[in-house]
C-alpha cells in the first residue's frame, strides 16, 4: 500500500487536478479493515488536512462509523478521485468528477480494495455508486441491497453530504438518515457484528447524546 500511496501523492495524470490541488488525498484507516467506505472525492477541507472525509460531511460519517461499533482507525476510507475537483473562478461549492477523471483515478481504488480485500464495502452517494458498480441510477434504486464488486459484496448508502443537505427538510432528515442506518444495519448483520436494540433504534428523532443528539 505504501508504493501505491507513494505513487498517488505524485501523481501528474490529470494535469488541471495538479494545479489546483494542495495535495493528494489518499485515504486512511486499517490495512485489516473488513469494512470500507467508499466516497466521491476530497472537499476544501480535505484538500487542506491531505485525510478523506474531514469536513462537515467527513463528522457526520465518523459519527455513523462510531455508532456501528468502530472508529476510523479500525476502517479504511477512500474515494473515487484522490484530488479534489477543481473550480476555476468558484470562490466556493464543489463539483462531482467528470467520467474521464474517475477512469483515470479508478486503479488507484481498485489497488486499495485489492489490498484490503474487506468484507464489505459501502458506497457512499451516487459517484461512488458509478465508479463502483458502473451504475447510473437514482441511489432509491440501489440503496439498501446487496451488489458485489470482484466478489465483495457492496451496499450502496447515502452520501453523507445529502443527508446533511436534507437536514434542511426537518422530517426528510431524519427518514433520510433512518435509511442509511438501516442500510448500515444491514452492514453489520452481514459482517456478523452485535447488534443491540438501542443501536437499532438509532436515527429515529433527536435524543440528547445520542449519535444524532
Ligand atoms: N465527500 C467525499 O465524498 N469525500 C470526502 O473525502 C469528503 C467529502
Ligand atoms: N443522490 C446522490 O448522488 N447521492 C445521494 O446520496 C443522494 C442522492
């Protein structure tokens, strides 16, 4: 893993990603993961620390991750692009990665995934799910059902940045997040995990100290 990551942190191959990047965002975690989550790509904040899933959307994610009964040292976490995607003359906002960049970064991943082999992936949000499964499709089409990547069985989720957004929609919020810890549920049970009944009762309505409190 160090030779491919070494590799990655200079990679030139989309040269308009090099100029705007602070730097490669690789991906973190447990070489032994069994679970690894899969997201889009590296935001501003990611790009500032160099690790995935840092920002707002990266919080939301641990907090998921802790409330299954790991930490983000015992997974691994990656993306489908390792830089982030540029924005010339955008002060702020992020935009998805076009198809020719993903094809591009996508043996970097598959490297990762080879070399990790966990028992299951998670795809976070729609990219993930496109680069993944090579699926374009709504994510009510695929979430919450069992795909399989060179035999590892995915589960396609949410991104955590649309869970954020649609914390705006009070109601839809929660359902949205129920769903992907449903889906998480799912997870767990396939990896053989203890699952009590507060963890399934998690993500119904705010409770102070909980994982949503
Ligand atoms: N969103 C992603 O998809 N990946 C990150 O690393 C951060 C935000
Ligand atoms: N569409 C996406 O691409 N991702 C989500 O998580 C939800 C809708």
């Amino acid at each position: 893993m160090q030779a491919i990551r070494e590799r990655a942190l200079v990679c030139q191959k989309c040269p308009h990603l090099v100029r705007s990047r602070t730097q490669v965002v690789f991906g973190v975690g447990s070489l032994e993961a069994e679970l690894m989550f899969v997201g889009e790509a590296p935001g501003a904040e990611e790009d500032r620390q160099g690790e995935p899933f840092v920002g707002p959307a990266g919080q939301l994610l641990t907090r998921m991750i802790q409330a299954m009964g790991f930490s983000r040292e015992t997974v691994y976490i990656g993306n489908i692009l390792k830089c982030r995607p540029d924005t010339p003359g955008a002060k702020w906002g992020n935009r998805p990665p076009r198809p020719e960049e993903m094809e591009t970064c996508k043996p970097y991943l598959l490297s990762q995934i080879e070399i990790i082999r966990p028992r299951v992936l998670v795809a976070l949000g729609g990219t993930a799910v496109q680069g993944l499964l090579g699926l374009s499709t709504t994510m009510g089409a695929v979430r919450g059902r069992w795909h399989h990547l060179r035999g590892i069985p995915v589960m396609p989720t949410f991104h955590p940045s649309y869970l954020l957004r649609s914390e705006d929609a009070a109601d839809k919020g929660f359902s949205e997040k129920r769903k992907t810890w449903e889906d998480m549920l799912k997870v767990l049970e396939r990896l053989e995990r203890p699952v009590t009944a507060k963890m399934r009762g998690y993500f119904q309505k705010p409770s102070p100290g909980g994982p949503n409190g």
